[in-house]
C-alpha cells in the first residue's frame, strides 16, 4: 500500500479508519482497491481508474470553454472576496455562502422574502430590507448573491462597513480605492448590507452617491440592508442620493423580535 505523509485536517477523521479493511473495496472492472495508509497508522478509500476518469470528465465539462465564461465563472467567484484578501474573513464567507432560500423561514418575514425572490429572478430597482437588528435581512441579501454565484451571473456584496474599511486602508496608505469604486458600479448587481452602520461623513456621502448615481444612470440594480427606512437614509447617503434611491424603491420591510435572542416570529 502507498505511504503517504500528511496533516490530517479535524474535519476528515470521519472518513478514516484504523482498520485497513474498512476502506478496501471491490471495483467490478479494476478490482480490488487497497486504501491509502496515512503516516499515524489510519486508512482513507482510494479511489479506482475508473472513478478517477468520472471525476476527469467532471472537472473538464465544469471547466470554463469560452473567455466569457471564464469570466463570468472568475466573477461569480468573487463575490465576498472582491474587496481584497486582507477583508475575507473565511468563516464570514462560509457563513454567508450557506445561506439560502431554503434555509429562510419564510414564515418570520413573509413580505421580505417574496421580494427578495422576485428580486432573484428579475433584478431591477432598488430591493431595500429595512427593519430593526436580528430580523434576517444579511440571510435574505447573501440568498439572493448566492442565487445568483451558483448561477454564474456576477454579483459583488459587500457590508458597507467593511466596504468603507478597505477605501479608508487604502487611503492611509496612499493606495489608490477608485478600482473598488469601479466594481462597485459596473458589476450587474450591487449588494450592500447595513448602509447605515458607517457613521456619517461628508466623505461617505460622497462615495455613496457616486456608486448609487453612477448604478443609477446605468440602469443597474442594487439590493440594501438597513436598519432605519429608505426615507431616513438622507444622513447616511446624502440627499441626492437617497432621492435616486427612492426612484427604483422595493421596499422590504422586516419586523418581529431579533432571532439571536431567541425571538419568534
């Protein structure tokens, strides 16, 4: 048997065995396959020709055939992760990719996720989730990112906090931030969490209003989280700003008790 030596993860000691004949099997066309005996005297199932070819044949028709595609599969993979690796928090990204549609109680927030569906399926406007904290509005914006990234339609969220951390690390190192800017405004769908939690400035006024006027006149559409209403955003985002907010206005109000407390709906 092949001796590998390795590190074995916590995660993988489900699929291990200390008794070799556990993880030895009968293939009809190879035979039987010995398992791989790893250096701290446990065994894993070894896969046979033929698995490996299936396994070949899946990873080159999952594999990009057209520079578009590549793109488009490069885009969806960006998601979380568009504001640089110094801004991934992998357990943040696990967190977020795992909600879903179907792991939304629908019956807490009826109204917010019907539109956040219908949002799914035809993007347009401006999708605003509004209402007090722990009421599943970052769960209803990551499902629609996540719908769209198994899709492979590009989409980029981001918390707005963490979105004014990057530009202000990059400032203060005298880096430039308007490629950020640049995403943040041509990717097809803009997802921005918590627009009202960066405490107020001129500054953030202004960086609101160039990617909500700039999605705006492109026709692009943008999904928010926050926790006050469209209407009293005017202190976060500026006047100008929110006005065209309020052009394409869906409104999602979500209400109830906060669901880390314990609350039902």
């Amino acid at each position: 048997m092949k001796h590998i030596t390795v590190s074995i993860p916590e995660w993988a000691h489900a699929f291990l065995s200390d008794d070799p004949k556990k993880k030895t099997w009968k293939c009809s066309t190879c035979g039987t396959i010995a398992p791989i005996a790893l250096c701290d005297g446990v065994y894993v199932r070894r896969r046979c020709a033929c698995e490996q070819q299936v396994e070949e044949r899946r990873q080159r028709e999952a594999a990009p055939r057209t520079l578009a595609q590549a793109l488009a599969q490069a885009q969806a993979e960006q998601v979380y992760t568009w504001l640089g690796r110094a801004w991934v928090n992998a357990q943040d990204t696990r967190k977020l990719e795992a909600c879903t549609f179907a792991t939304f109680e629908q019956t807490r927030q009826r109204e917010a996720y019907t539109q956040a569906r219908l949002f799914t399926a035809t993007p347009t406007g401006v999708l605003a989730l509004y209402g007090d904290f722990g009421l599943g509005k970052t769960h209803l914006l990551a499902a629609i990112a996540n719908a769209h990234r198994v899709a492979g339609r590009a989409c980029l969220y981001a918390s707005a906090a963490t979105l004014f951390d990057a530009i202000q690390d990059r400032l203060g190192q005298d880096k430039d931030y308007h490629d950020l800017l640049r995403r943040a405004l041509s990717t097809p769908l803009l997802l921005l969490d918590d627009v009202d939690k960066p405490k107020v400035s001129e500054f953030r006024q202004e960086v609101y209003y160039q990617i909500i006027d700039g999605r705006t006149r492109r026709g692009l559409p943008i999904a928010l989280s926050s926790n006050c209403s469209p209407t009293e955003l005017t202190p976060y985002v500026g006047g100008a700003a929110r006005s065209r907010l309020m052009a394409g206005l869906i409104p999602a109000p979500c209400s109830g008790k906060d669901y880390r407390l314990g609350g039902r709906p």
